[in-house]
C-alpha cells in the first residue's frame, strides 16, 4: 500500500510548528512576486505621460535671441528605424536614444538609432524610462549602463538621461511618498555617477515634480535639467534649477520624435559631451 505524508501524524506535526513559526516571524508563505509588467514599453517614450496628463498649449516657442539655441530631437523604438541623414539634413545637432525601461526591457531599435546618429554626426545620448515600481534606483542605473547608457569621452557621447515622469501603469507617482520618490532618484543618480564618472541628465516636468517630489530641490547643482513642457514658454521650472540644459517643446515637428533645444550653441553640446558641467 503507497503511503502518503497525511499517513504520518509526526510530520503533519512538524508542518504545523514550522507553520506557526513563520507566522509568528512574520515570514510570508506566499508564492514568488508577479512579474513586472512591461506591456506599455514599446509605447512609453520621453513626454508621452506628461503629454497625456498635462496637454499642450499653442504656439511657438520664444527665446531670448541672445541665448542662442541649438536643435535636437528624442526618438525610440516607436519611431522605428530612423533616417539619420535626413534628420540631419533637417537641422537636427543632437539626439537621445531611448535605451531600457525599468529592469525588464531594451528597445529594439536602440542599436540603429544611436549608431545611426553617431554615423550622421550627431552627437548623441541614451535615456531610460523610470519604473520605480519595479527595483531601486541603483538597480536601474546599472541595468541602463549595461545597455547602451554608458557614458564614453569621445567628446560625441551625452550623458545618460533618466526620464521620470507619470506612471503609465497606474499611480502617478509610482505608489510611493514624495520623501521616497526623491530617495529612488538619488539612488539612481549617485550609482550612474559612481559608475560612470559624469552626472545623469534629469528629465521631468515641473508638475509632476512638484506632486512626486514635493518639489525637491538637492538635484539643481549636480544634474542638468532636460524640461518637457509644450507651450511657448518653458515656464516654471522644478526646484533647485535656475536653467534647463535642454527644452523639449514639442511632440512633433520638422525631425523625427520629439523636438528639443538645448540651451546654448553647438559649442555647449559640445561642451556637455567632453564633460564639462557635468563632471564627478
């Protein structure tokens, strides 16, 4: 006769005890957790949360013509493979390349964009979309540097970028506080500096840095600022910057993606990408 574990009394014993003790550690019997979801990634690109909850309001953008702007553009996987000559040919200076999302995927046009505008002479970045509902921010950086965020000085290479905005997936700010939203991007930016030696761009708009942030203002002197807002005036900007470093202004326009202006002439790309400003 075949016997089963419910035939010994002793062992049923046994799975009581060790039941009760793992109640009273507060260990959790629960099976593994779910598995990211990434079912957005294809689709979630630098603006398009900030796009949907704050909209866009008409007209031109204005500068100080004193300033000088150079024009760039921000493009991914959405995109699909893009026509670099003739972006150049448009006007474009610079390009970021959406790179990673989270911990759990890699755009799969990466590898020709940012190649493609390196071959163009563009200087060119690499971003990663925020997911700060998945793993640390630590985890995160180090997940970007090994696909394709690495910052290299041969003085065309910007710096990786960590685009943080609303949440695609549910809360906007990722279900976490204002004082822990602030604590993942730390984390995030201090191990992309420690491992790369430059500072991580911050992508954001001010609204929601105000709401996720408590508009935190211990980044403004370590992390250049790249600002979304689509209006004529880049506005209100987050705690802590006096400037931003790069204006996207637009979702659509003469260049593939979305439109952007640094704030300065080609030289201070230039300048950007050998590591001035910006350095450990």
């Amino acid at each position: 006769m075949t016997r089963t574990a419910t035939d010994n009394p002793w062992r049923l014993g046994l799975a009581a005890v060790v039941s009760v003790l793992a109640l009273a550690c507060g260990v959790a019997t629960a099976g593994p957790a779910a598995a990211a979801d990434y079912s957005k990634a294809g689709e979630n690109v630098a603006g398009s949360q900030i796009l949907r909850h704050e909209g866009v309001r008409s007209g031109s953008p204005r500068f100080d013509p004193a300033t000088g702007q150079t024009l760039g553009h921000d493009v991914s996987g959405h995109q699909g493979a893009v026509d670099w000559g003739q972006a150049a040919g448009a006007g474009a200076r610079f390009a970021y390349v959406k790179a990673t999302e989270g911990t759990g995927f890699v755009s799969p046009q990466f590898d020709q964009q940012y190649r493609g505008a390196h071959n163009a002479g563009l200087i060119r970045g690499a971003y990663h979309f925020a997911r700060p509902d998945v793993s640390s921010g630590a985890q995160q950086a180090d997940y970007f540097i090994a696909h394709g965020g690495a910052w290299r000085g041969d003085g065309t290479t910007l710096p990786g970028a960590l685009d943080i905005e609303y949440n695609p997936y549910g809360d906007a700010c990722y279900g976490k506080s204002q004082a822990d939203m602030t604590a993942w991007i730390a984390d995030f930016t201090h191990r992309y500096l420690a491992k790369q030696r430059r500072s991580a761009i911050i992508y954001t708009s001010t609204s929601w840095w105000k709401l996720c942030t408590g508009n935190a203002g211990g980044f403004g002197d370590t992390n250049p600022l790249w600002l979304a807002r689509y209006a004529p005036e880049i506005g209100e900007l987050p705690a802590g910057w006096d400037k931003q470093s790069i204006w996207q202004f637009s979702r659509t326009g003469s260049l593939p993606g979305d439109q952007n202006y640094y704030n300065g002439p080609m030289n201070r790309v230039q300048a950007l990408a050998r590591g001035a400003g910006s350095s450990a």
